[in-house]
C-alpha cells in the first residue's frame, strides 16, 4: 500500500484507522452493554451487512463483525486522507472537517448503507448516540490525523 499513496499517507491510514476503528468499537461495546445486549450478537450483526448468515455464524461470525468494522474504517480514514492531502483546507481547519466528516460518514452509514441492506432508520436514541461517535470518535481523529 505504502508505494501506491505513499507512505506518509499509508501510515496515517492506519493509524486512522486503528484509533478511530477502536474508539467507536470501543462506544459500541459500552452502548451494548448500556442496553442490555450481547457483544458477540453485535458484533454478527456487523459482519451480517456483507455476509448474511454471520449472524448464525457464533464466534467465528463476531470476529468477522470486527473485521468488518475496521475494513469499514479503513475506508473511511483512507476517504479522508487521501482527499486531505489533495485539498489542504481540509487538513488546515481539521476540527471544522472532522465534524462535516463525521457527519458524511453518520449520513452515509445511517441513511444510506444500513436502511439498504437491512430496512431500517435510526431512532432517536439511535441518532444522538450515532452523531456522537461519527463526529467525535471517527471524523475528528481521522482529521487530526491526516493533517499530521
């Protein structure tokens, strides 16, 4: 990867990837567990937007959830950094870009991804915790990091 973007750019990538990939995992397990539900179901359900029956999959289906997850992740950081570094305003003004960002990727992923695969909206609850971990543990990490 470090050839084809650079290397600079490959390791802000990954490190992109692996604080904010963390973070909101890290949210998701404590909402989860806030809520009375099951890690290991969360994580299927994850894994069961590309591939259906991970949700009957057990174990081998939640560490497919994470993989899913940080593959997720890693998109959206390398979205990021690779456009940062084509438009410097973006790495100039992260906190303003890291909030839009974290509200591309909630709009992306609440309006668009999840209501296509599996039929559903958001609930309120659901917004307000979204919003949160898009803005503040996904767009500003990955923008504060591209502009390294």
């Amino acid at each position: 990867m470090g050839d084809v973007i650079g290397t600079s750019a490959a390791k802000r990538i990954a490190a992109a990837t692996a604080i904010a990939g963390t973070l909101d995992i890290l949210a998701a397990i404590g909402l989860t567990l806030f809520y009375g539900g099951k890690v290991d179901r969360m994580l299927r359900y994850v894994a069961s937007g590309p591939f259906p029956g991970a949700k009957d999959w057990g174990a081998g289906g939640a560490v497919l959830g994470l993989v899913v997850h940080f593959a997720l992740m890693a998109i959206m950081a390398a979205a990021f950094v690779l456009t940062a570094d084509r438009i410097a305003a973006l790495k100039a003004r992260p906190l303003l870009w890291g909030i839009v960002y974290g509200l591309v990727t909630w709009t992306a992923m609440n309006l668009v991804v999840v209501p296509l695969r599996f039929g559903t909206m958001p609930s309120a609850t659901g917004i307000a915790t979204q919003l949160f971990c898009h803005i503040v543990l996904v767009g500003l990490p990955i923008a504060y990091i591209a502009r390294r």
